[in-house]
C-alpha cells in the first residue's frame, strides 16, 4: 500500500500470484473519543494492476495504513504520518 500526497492517492496492491487478494486500510485518530479509527479501504486481487482511490488526508492528523492478506498471516502496519511533512 503506497500514499502519493499529489491528490491524496492511495494505491493498494497484490504482488503475489497465490489466490488471495490483499485489503489496504487508511487509519486516523478521531478527534471526538481519540481512538484509532478507520478511514477508508481498498481491495486488491484477481487482476492485473492495482487498485485503490483517493482519501483528503488533512493538516496535522496522523494516519497510517495497514495491509492484510485475504489468506490469513500478520497485518503490516506503516509508519505515522501526516500530510504535512
């Protein structure tokens, strides 16, 4: 999963030829309770490219994005990061 801060693209992609697909998720913190909330998610799997769209990450909010295999094994979580820096 790759963030492109030109437009706030968000691409999510299959790199494995094994039948399973991948779910990337875009987290942010809710200013209303502070707990981890998620934003948006794409799916990717079955074709060739990758999929993915667009989410307006704002200012000084700190994001991350996670990607889960659809056949099962451990999340990989990203760094913190936040649109300004």
């Amino acid at each position: 999963m790759t963030f492109i801060d030109d437009g706030d693209v968000f691409k999510v992609c299959d790199t494995k030829a094994d039948g399973h697909g991948v779910t990337g998720t875009l987290r942010g913190i809710s200013h209303l309770t502070g707990k981890i909330v998620n934003l948006k998610s794409w799916d990717d799997g079955g074709d060739s490219g990758c999929d993915g769209g667009n989410y307006d990450v704002r200012g000084n909010s700190a994001h991350d994005m996670v990607l889960c295999r659809h056949g099962g094994g451990p999340c990989k979580v990203s760094r913190v990061f936040k649109e300004n820096e």
